[in-house]
C-alpha cells in the first residue's frame, strides 16, 4: 500500500511539474538577449548580466532567428534595460505587445519613447526615474498603465492618455514634476492611489464628462459621485474648501500641495487617508470636524508650517505618523474623554514641551496613556498655556470634591471639569 502510494505521488508531482515547467531558453542573439519560447516561436528581450550599461541607442527587432526557427519579439521583459544610464533612445517594433515590469527603469538619459500601437499593457516601475524622459506616446491599443509607470519622471511635461486605457495604477505619474496639466479620458475606471501625487506643477486634472466613473470640479479629482475626494492638483494655490458631499479624503490627495495655506473640512467627512495632507507646508492650522473617525498614517506628517492642530472626540482611530515632523506645532487640542490609542512616531520630532489641551475630566487619563503622556504641559480645554520657555515640567493633576463638585488641581490652577479656571 505504501508503494502504491508513493508511486501516485510521484505521478502526480511529475503532472504538476510539467504543467508549470518554463519552455524557454535564453540566448544572445545579435546584440540583445532573449528568452525563446520554442511552444508559440515567440521572443522576450531580457537583460544581460551588465544591463547593457554603455549602450545609447537599443533597437528591438520584430523578429529574430535561432537555429533556423524565427520568434516573434513580442514583450520585453521585466528589467530588461534597467539601469541603462547611457541609452538616449529605443525603437520598439509592431510585434510588441507589452512592457514589461521596470523594463527602463533608472534609464536616465532616455529622453522620448514612441510606443506602438501594439502594446496593451505597460508595466509596474516600467519607466520609473527616467529623469531625462520629455515626452512618451501612449498609443490606444494601451488598456493598462502599472503602478509606478512613469515614477519620477520629473522632465516629463506632456501626457495624452487615450481613450482605450481603462486603469491607471498607483503611483502611476508620482513625483512628474513637470506636468501641468492632465486630462482623465471617459475610458478609465480605475485609478489608483497617488497615481499623480507630488506632481508640483500641475494645476489642473480634467476628466471627460462621459466618464461614468470620475469627475473633476475646478481642477480637482473626485470619483463620479463626488464622495472621495482623490486629487487636489500639487500647484494650486490659497484656500481651499472642500465640498459637502465629500466623505472621504483619499490616501495622497493633497499630498505635498505646499501652495495649499488652508483647507475647510466639511462635516460629511468621515475619514481622512494615508499621507493626505503630508508635506502641505503652507498649512497653518488644522480643525478637524466631529464627523470624522479615522485620521490615516502619516496624514498631516512634515507640515512644517502647522502651528495648531485640533482632534474632535469623535476621531476613535489615529494612524502611525499622523502628525510627525509638524516641527512648527505651538499646541495640539484633542477632545477625546478617552485618549485614543497611538503608536509612538504620531508625533515624532514634534515639541513635547508644548501645549496639550483636553478635557479637564480627562488629564489624568492623558498623563497615564501612551506617547500622550510624554507630553510635559497637558492643561484642560480653554485654559491659558503655560509659560513653556521657563516650565519644563507640568505638575501632575488631582481630582478633589468641593461642596459637592469635582474640582481638577493642576500646580497652583483650579479648574471645573469644563476647563473654567476658578480664580
């Protein structure tokens, strides 16, 4: 019975490694190396163990010839010319169909890339830090463009999405410095996170009024219902408000936005995601409405410029980073009775010796609970601050009953549990 066993066994992990087993052979064939698919005669071009580093021109023919059998070059494949610092240029023929994962990536001193009209898909990274890349035809056979497509092409000042691109994954155009403007096609029903997030320049994101997935008001992205709001354009300007039918603030969406100086958040907000208003330099002060629950990582991280910042009880859920870096923070106000929850880098670099206001009933609970407490001068709501340049220390706060009412000792203030100083 055993041996039967272990036959079957054998059979059936023989099966399995056939049907997995990789038909190819990689092989130098002129100038580029290939992997050969001998089962369909096709071609990927691959990268050489040196990634064809003193190369400036790559020409990628339509088809190539092994041992009297012709492949049909039909993808190049992931890293394939990654690295390539000195490729300037590169002809891609017909018979590709597509790009493959940071295919060019690091490829620095490419400056244009035309891609035929046979190419469905361009892949994850696949141009990432083409620092040199000025423009790039997207042809409209394209249906999918990757996440981290074109990440940090920074030179890039021109983008045509066509009608045929149905996603644009995350990161997609992160950090393209030098684009102005972009026009979403009534094509496209996915887009990712931060798909045009650290773009400095742009001030405008148009969407087709037929797109019956997403819209744009002023220049900013929503989806179609305009309950997520998903990108603010990086090189707007002043004030901003954010409408009432907003419930969301999506993840990057105002990510890096320095010329933002302040921003009204409506009270349908709920949820605030990750790195939403990271880098917003230009913001001052921040009030959060009572609607919302959920502040995401790294929300408000490296807001140089905020001086005060207030949570509303009703946030239940504060992400890692949310407020770390606010280097200029004079005083947090948190309404919570019960200190929510933290993980120890919320307010990384941020001035411990500043003011902590919260409710009166509350100071004992904030001086016990986790990173709250190594804040130095927790006062209740509405009291005076200290005189932070002399007091190092807060005195710790009691709870007394006096003629019938809970009265809070904080050094030599009295305070009701509303935060009144009794003089």
């Amino acid at each position: 019975m055993k041996k039967k066993l272990f036959t079957l066994l054998l059979a059936v992990a023989a099966s399995v490694g056939t049907m997995f087993a990789w038909d190819y052979e990689r092989v130098q064939i002129g100038d580029l190396y290939y992997n050969l698919d001998a089962t369909n005669q096709t071609a990927e071009v691959t990268s050489h163990n040196s990634s064809y580093p003193y190369w400036s021109t790559a020409i990628i023919p339509a088809s190539v010839t092994y041992n009297e059998i012709t492949y049909s070059v039909t993808s190049i494949g992931a890293w394939a010319f990654s690295d390539c610092t000195g490729l300037t240029s590169v002809t891609i023929p017909n018979s590709v169909t597509s790009i493959g994962r940071a295919a060019f990536y690091c490829c620095t001193g490419l400056t244009s890339v035309t891609i035929p009209n046979s190419v469905t898909t361009i892949g994850y990274y696949a141009f990432e830090y083409c620092y040199g890349l000025t423009s790039v035809t997207i042809p409209n056979s394209v249906t999918s463009i990757g996440d981290g497509a074109f990440y940090c092409c920074r030179s890039l000042t021109s983008l045509t999405i066509p009608n045929s691109v149905t996603s644009i994954g995350n990161f997609a155009f992160f950090c393209c410095t030098g684009l102005t403007s972009v026009t979403i096609p009534n094509s496209v029903t996915s887009i990712g996170d931060g798909a045009f997030s650290g773009c400095s320049c742009l001030t405008s994101i148009n969407v087709a009024s037929d797109n019956s997935n997403y819209c744009s008001v002023d220049g900013v992205l929503f989806n179609k219902d305009k309950t997520t709001l998903i990108q603010y354009p990086g090189a707007k300007q002043g004030a901003y408000t954010i409408p009432n039918s907003v419930t969301s603030i999506g993840d990057w969406a105002f990510y890096y936005c320095s010329g933002l100086t302040s921003v009204t958040i409506p009270n349908s907000v709920t949820s605030i995601g990750n790195s939403a208003f990271s880098g917003c330099s230009g913001l001052q002060s921040i009030k959060i409405p009572n609607s919302v629950t959920s502040i995401g990582a790294w929300a408000f991280s490296d807001c140089t410029g905020l001086t005060s910042v207030t949570i509303p009880n009703s946030v239940t859920s504060i992400g890692n980073g949310a407020f770390a870096y606010c280097s200029g923070l004079t005083s947090v106000t948190c309404f919570a009775t019960t200190p929510p929850q933290l993980d120890s880098d919320v307010f990384e670099v941020v001035d411990e010796s500043i003011p902590l206001y919260v409710p009166a009933g509350s100071i004992i609970a904030y001086q016990s609970a986790d990173v709250w407490k190594d804040f130095t001068n927790i006062l209740p709501i509405g009291a005076q601050p200290a005189d932070v340049t002399t007091t190092t220390v807060t005195p710790s706060a009691t709870t007394i009953l006096h003629n019938g009412q809970i009265l809070i000792l904080c050094g030599d203030k009295t305070y009701t549990l509303t935060g009144q100083e009794i003089k």
